[in-house]
C-alpha cells in the first residue's frame, strides 16, 4: 500500500475513533445515571472540581469523572461550584448536576437509622448525635402521644414501642416532632394497616397489649425462628397466671444502670416493670419492636413450653416443665 493511502486510512481511522469519542462524551454527559433515592454530596472549601467528580462518581451520580470534568472545563461551570451541603439525584444529567452544584445548597438531609429493639432514650440519643434535635426535646415530645394525628389508638403513656424502627431521611431544620411523626406514620403504614386491618382489637388483645408483647420478643429473642416460640412461651404463662419472668423488663426497669448479666439482687427491682414481682404484661413497650417481633406477637407458635433459657450463641433451650428448665441452665453452665 502507497503512503498517501496509508496516511488516509490512518485518518479515517482517527476520525471515527474521535467521533467515537464525542458520542461517548456526549452520552456520558447528556444522559442520567437513572433513578433511586437523591444524594447529600458535600463540597468542602477548598475541595478541586477533580475530587468533587469522583465523589459523584462514587455516589453513583454521574457516569465518568472524566466526563464530568471536560464538561465542567468546557462551559466554564467548574468556576461556579460552592461549598456546601447538596442534594442531588441520579435522574439529572451531568449538565444539570453542575448547574446544581453552582446554584449553591440545596435543602440538606441525612439518613436517621433506628435498629429494631431501641427504647425511647436510645431513638432520642441517636437523634442527637445526628444533629437533628436534642434529646431531651425529642423525649419530651415524645411523652406527649395525644399531641400527633394518628388514626390508631394512641397508647395511655408515651410514644416507647410505637416509633417505628426504620431508616429515615430527616431534612436538616426539622424538629424533634416531625421526626416523631414520621416513625409514627411508618408505624401506621408497617403495623396499623399492613399487619391489623385497622382493627383494634386482635383475638381478645388491644394494639397496646400487642406492641407490648412484642417489644418483649424483640429484646428477648435473637434467632429469627425463635420469636414466634417466645411469643407462645408468655401466652402460655399468662393463660396459667404465672408471672412473665421476662429478663429484659429488668433491664428495661434498671434504665442506666443496665447490666451485661442480671444477677439474683437485680430481680427484686421495684418496678411496675419487673415482671419476676408483678403478674401478667408490664404496663407499657420496652422497646420499639421490629415488624417480625409484631408478627410473631400477633401469631404466637403453639408450643407447650413454659420456660426458656438462653445458650451463648443467644438461641434458647426451650423446656415444659421447672425441672427440665433446670436441668437446661446446668447443662448450659457446665458448657460455660
């Protein structure tokens, strides 16, 4: 082959893998990720337009960091990012996403993640420490059920059990009752309309009785499959009227001064919460339960066992009778 065609041949061959090029680019910068959840990107002082691309890129924002780039040097937006908190969503165009960043800060939001089995101080801690509002604030609030539109029956006391364990977005500048309001509605929508109907009285049982022996399960059960056979365990002393012997409404009735072991000293707490002293439920939640401990408190397994002792693995030996149960916490303690 002569040089002249050579050289035209390499042309072409440059051309089309610049048009290539363009039509990537342009894909890249015109075209969104595609949908879900909007992102917080905070933009430090300072922080070069480069790190800023591949924080996007990591969020899942844009396609291409690079792509990010060329566009941002080519308008002349990179001059115009600011510091700050913003909000972003994977349905804009790298375009857009620039036209945002130098619009300055959007409404800021953070993730609120309350695991299932936190009372009312452990929600209002972990409120706290997100710089959403004060816990003492958010445990008043919380003290004051009647105050908040709910189409369930509130419960006589405060709000304990009734706040939905869940992960929220919680936009900055809300106050500790919009907070409350939302678990309340996610209480509504998972527990009140999904698991009841609406109904407030479930074979015999009131809403509260049910949260109640539901947030037992929830502090007491840490395998899955044993929650509904913890649930038959209670209703079975409670028909018999023996008194619910229940560990963690000990701890609950200790409030700061829980332990990681209860001893014989700590059963004879005075509380209406201690159930190894007082027959029948406690009077309220000791714990926000999570939708599979209201599940299985609203369907207990069919069990004869009356008495249940946990392995250190956190299972249970389950037994029918106080000598079986005794002899389960020996073998348990030789094991140890």
């Amino acid at each position: 082959m002569s040089r002249p065609r050579r050289r035209a041949g390499l042309c072409t061959l440059l051309f089309a893998v610049a048009l290539l090029l363009a039509a990537w680019g342009a894909s890249a910068v015109l075209s969104p990720v595609g949908d879900g959840p909007a992102r917080l990107i905070v933009v430090e002082q300072g922080q070069s337009v480069r790190e800023v691309a591949r924080a996007l890129r990591q969020e899942g924002l844009i396609h291409s960091a690079e792509a990010f780039l060329a566009a941002a040097y080519l308008t002349g937006k990179w001059r115009r990012v600011q510091a700050g908190r913003h909000e972003l969503e994977p349905s804009m165009s790298t375009l857009q996403i620039l036209d945002a960043l130098g619009r300055g800060s959007r409404r800021a939001w953070r993730w609120l993640t309350i695991p299932e089995g936190y009372t009312l101080r452990q929600i209002a801690a972990r409120v706290e420490e997100q710089e959403l509002a004060s816990a003492a604030d958010f445990l008043a609030q919380a003290q004051r059920p009647r105050d908040f539109e709910v189409s369930f029956p509130p419960p006589p006391g405060g709000l304990e059990g009734y706040l939905f364990p869940d992960t929220y977005r919680v936009d900055m500048g809300e106050r500790a009752e919009d907070i409350i309001a939302h678990m309340l509605r996610r209480f509504e929508e998972v527990v009140w309309r999904g698991l009841l109907g609406e109904q407030p009285v479930h074979e015999g049982r009131s809403l509260q009785d049910i949260v109640i022996l539901a947030s037992l399960v929830e502090a007491e059960a840490k395998v899955e499959e044993e929650r509904p056979i913890i649930a038959g365990v209670f209703m079975n002393r409670l028909a018999r009227g023996q008194k619910l012997e229940c560990d963690a409404t000990v701890q609950y009735a200790l409030g700061d001064d829980r332990k990681s072991r209860l001893l014989y000293e700590d059963l004879t707490v005075d509380s209406e919460y201690n159930t190894y002293l007082h027959p029948g439920l406690p009077p309220g939640p000791i714990c926000s339960p999570g939708e599979a401990s209201i599940r299985a408190a609203l369907e207990p397994a069919d069990v004869p066992y009356l008495f249940y002792v946990a392995r250190p693995d956190g299972s249970h030996v389950f037994s029918r009778t106080f000598a079986e149960h005794q002899a389960a916490i020996a073998r348990i303690r030789q094991t140890r």
